[in-house]
C-alpha cells in the first residue's frame, strides 16, 4: 500500500475527493474544498481518512 505525501489528491468514501494536507502515522488529514460540489455537502473543510480507506488519484 503506497501511503499519500503532502499535495496528492486522494479518493474516499465513494467519491470524495481532496488534497492531502498532513501526513501521520496512521492518516491523512485532507482539504475537501479541492471538490467543485463541496458546498452541496454538509461537511466539514477538512477530514481525516485512515492509510487503509483512500486511494491516490493524482501524485
């Protein structure tokens, strides 16, 4: 499993998408304002996803 830097855009959840901010050791937490319908969610601006739960769309 290859885990996600910094500035990667990462899918999850079936669909969402975002920018990956920080980097720990078990997660990612990820900016969801990257997705052009963010607003048509209730949602926070950032999440944090689990090494396990998403996969890179764009290094």
């Amino acid at each position: 499993m290859k885990i996600a830097e910094i500035g990667d855009i990462i899918e999850f959840k079936e669909g969402l998408k975002g920018i990956v901010e920080k980097v720990n050791e078990n997660s990612v937490i990820v900016d969801l304002t990257y997705m052009d319908n963010y607003k048509d969610f209730d949602l926070e601006r950032r999440t944090v996803v689990n090494h396990k739960n998403y996969r890179i769309i764009e290094a």
